[in-house]
C-alpha cells in the first residue's frame, strides 16, 4: 500500500515500515532526491496528552545527541508538522534482531560476540551522553549485512531514553498513593524498574544480559505466559543455569558473565557497557571492542542542552521568588523518603512530579482552588471569595529542581525556587524572605544536606 503523504514538506511517505503504541514508520524519500530516510509518526492519541510537547521534546533531544555508526541517526523533527508530530531518522536497511533468532533459534559464539561489541559501544556512547534506552529488546536491534563477514548492529528507538542526569521521584513515593510505573518490555526489563528504584545506565546492561541470554540458548530465562510471573521473577528468581536448559556448548566463563549480567541489583553487575565487553572478551579469548571499534565514534560529547530537570537551565525569575541551591549525597529512594516525611509533617501538597522536576505547596486554605483565567471565570472567583489566610502566613509553593552530574553516583544537586500564590502576594518582603530561608533550613534539615 503506498501514501501519497508528504511530511515536513520534502520526504514522500511510501509505505508503512510497522507500528507501535506510540507511533506508526514509513518508509520516505526526500522530494529533492537523495536516499530513503524513516518517517515516524506519532499517533493522534499520545499528541493529545497534556504533557506531549515536553515528552516529543524529550525524545528529540535524546535522538539528537546520539551520533554513533552503531545507533539510528535523527535528521530532524517537527511538532507541528501538517501530518501531525514527526520524526525523521537515518533509515537502517537489514533484520532485526528479533527476525534472526526466530530464524535461527541460536547464534554460535563468535557471532554474538561481534553484535555484543557493536552493541556495547553504541550503549557506552548513549550513557556517556547521559541516555538510558529503557526499552532495549531484539526487535529494537537492527542487523545489517547479516550473514557476512561486515554484519554489525544498530540500536534503534531510543522513544523512551530518558536522561540520566534528571532523576524522577514519582508521586506514590511523595504522597503515598497510586502506583510506582516501569517502563520497558516485560521480558527484558530489569528488576530495578519493576521495584521503582533509581534507574541508571546499568539498567539496561541488565536487558542485554536477557537478550545474551537469548542468543545463546534460544530461551528468554524467565518465559513464563502471565506478565505477573515474569516480573516477579525478574526481581526474585534466579535465571536458570544454561545446563538445566540442556545447553552444554557454551563455554563456563561465558555462562558466568551471562549470569553477571543477570544480578538482581545495578553493584552486582559489569558497571559500564565496555567492563561488560572486556569480560565477554576475556571470556571468549578474543577482543571484541576493538574489532568491532568503528571509525568515527561520533566525535567528543558536548554538554546536554538544558532540559526541564536541569537546574542549571535558564528562567524567568518570579518578582518574588527566593532561589536556594544544595547538594546531598544519597539516593533517589532516600530522598524521596525524607521529602515525604517533610510533606506528611507540614501537610503538604504535591502538584507536580517530573523528570528532575518536583512542586509543592505548604500551607494551602481549605476550598483553594487557582484563580480562573478567562473573564466570566474570575468574576464569579471574585464573587465567591478566595479563602482567606493569615497576614504574613501566606501558601508558599516550592519548586524543587534536580540534577545528577554522575548518574551512577548518588550526589544530587539540588536548585529549590520559593514563591507566592498568585492569588496571595506577601504583604512584607522582609517577612516573606525571612520565612523561605526558615523552610529552605528545614528542608535541608530533613534532607541532611
């Protein structure tokens, strides 16, 4: 079926390429000439949730930073394209990963060794860059020149990378309702995001541990048909030895940087995507990060670009906010767990949480409700009356922004923004500021820092 659609103004769609939960590919080429390219775009569904602009923007910036032979190479992005949000990346001719083992079952040694140094050096470039994949599966490898002596691999959708550097603190962890979210297939992803810890680039070392795994034995180590079984194993189970899957060709040493890979928690497993390289090496007697060293490594990482976690990210300042910066040393978990000690004690209220980014507000009058924007709105907010509260004791909201210079140390830097209530301004602003300091004190007090 071919679409005689035109995206971004320059690329024909030709055909569909397959579709996921977020987006559908097409096949493109470039009205000007030149070769194919891949369109993705994004369902009409996920554009319509508030937070779309920030997540396609995420996305993008994941995408633009990433410049390896061994991953897709984004091109250029529009949000507001006539067809919808669009994407458009380097096209990847070859077979997923996914594709091969349904063909083959297993793949001999020296061959997973090649994909796993191609693999490892696209991942050390994407976790060097601050980039977590999250969602790393065979159907998200592609193959190239499978079979022949130049096969190598590429990752592909890096839709939910997130940056490492912005630490998300989820809602349940604050206030201690809903539900901790995972991300990532339920096969491959580790036990830490299913637990809801913190989640860094070890996390998906874990994933390529149940992809070897794969490889090697033509088993997922936890294959059970109910999604609860499999999760709960990932967390509690250990994966099954390879003999007990009558599998006794590989040789120990492998098995063992297999099952490594495989540990319940991040400090138990290779740190660093090139540690695991080097054990696999070692393993097989062979070097696969450098035979599978490409060319050009995509040149030195620049800073990432400001991003809505990112307190170092620049503002428009509030007439009357009250800026205070520290660090802490200790994990998200922790943190997550005095914030809401301090929450429960103040009784406060959690706006927002996101990437890097928390909002409360303390000392908000019962039946406050934001005043409304549009003109019939306010009227009938000024007639019923806002809520009134004590001179000199009025709501403060708090903007906590959080940054992770190393994201597989626990030091967080923390930016936390004091301001007013629209609807009540200090009447001092000695008075004002004298508080913000007493509860920018306590919070560091409940923080430790």
């Amino acid at each position: 079926m071919t679409h005689p659609l035109v995206a971004l103004g320059k690329y024909r769609l030709h055909r569909s390429l397959g579709q996921g939960s977020n987006a559908e590919v097409f096949l493109a080429e470039p009205l000007e000439g030149g070769p194919p390219v891949v369109v993705k775009k994004i369902h009409a569904h996920i554009t319509s949730h508030p937070k779309f602009r920030q997540m396609f923007d995420a996305e993008v910036q994941s995408l633009a930073r990433l410049c390896h032979p061994y991953t897709v190479q984004l091109y250029e992005a529009d949000v507001d394209a006539y067809l919808g949000p669009c994407l458009v990346m380097e096209y990847v001719p070859g077979v997923t990963l996914e594709q091969l083992l349904r063909r083959h079952r297993t793949l001999d040694l020296e061959r997973v060794g090649k994909l796993l140094g191609c693999f490892c050096h696209a991942l050390q470039h994407a976790h060097d860059a601050g980039i977590i994949h999250r969602d790393l599966k065979p159907a998200n490898l592609m193959v190239q020149r499978a079979g022949t002596i130049q096969e190598s691999l590429k990752v592909m959708d890096f839709g939910f990378a997130g940056f490492a550097t912005r630490p998300f603190i989820q809602p349940k962890e604050l206030t201690g309702y809903g539900s901790i979210h995972s991300l990532g297939t339920p096969s491959y992803v580790s036990p830490e995001m299913i637990r809801g810890d913190t989640v860094d680039a070890r996390s998906d070392l874990y994933s390529v541990g149940v992809i070897l795994f794969e490889m090697l034995t033509g088993h997922l180590p936890f294959p059970y048909s109910e999604v609860s079984q499999v999760l709960a194993a990932h967390v509690r189970q250990p994966p099954p030895r390879f003999a007990q899957l009558g599998i006794r060709s590989i040789p120990p040493e492998v098995e063992e940087v297999v099952q490594l890979t495989l540990s319940k928690y991040p400090n138990e497993r290779p740190q660093s995507a090139k540690e695991l390289a080097t054990l696999f090496s070692k393993a097989i007697d062979r070097d696969i990060w450098e035979e599978t060293q490409p060319p050009d490594c995509g040149g030195p990482l620049k800073a990432p670009p400001p991003a809505a976690g990112d307190s170092r990210e620049l503002r428009r300042p509030h007439p009357y906010e009250v800026v205070h910066r520290f660090t802490v040393e200790m994990p998200e978990r922790m943190v997550a767990a005095k914030l809401r000690g301090f929450m429960d004690d103040l009784l406060g209220v959690v706006v927002t949480c996101e990437p890097g980014l928390i909002v409360l507000r303390l000392g908000v009058p019962d039946g406050y409700q934001s005043q409304p924007t549009s003109s019939s709105g306010l009227f009938r907010w000024f007639q019923k009356g806002r809520p009134r509260v004590e001179r000199d004791n009025e709501p403060i909201e708090v903007e906590l922004r959080l940054y992770k210079p190393k994201p597989q140390h626990s030091r967080l830097d923390m930016t936390l923004y004091y301001r007013p209530l629209p609807e009540y301004p200090p009447h001092s602003m000695t008075v004002w500021r004298q508080r913000c300091d007493k509860l920018n004190a306590l919070i560091r007090k409940y923080l430790g820092a």
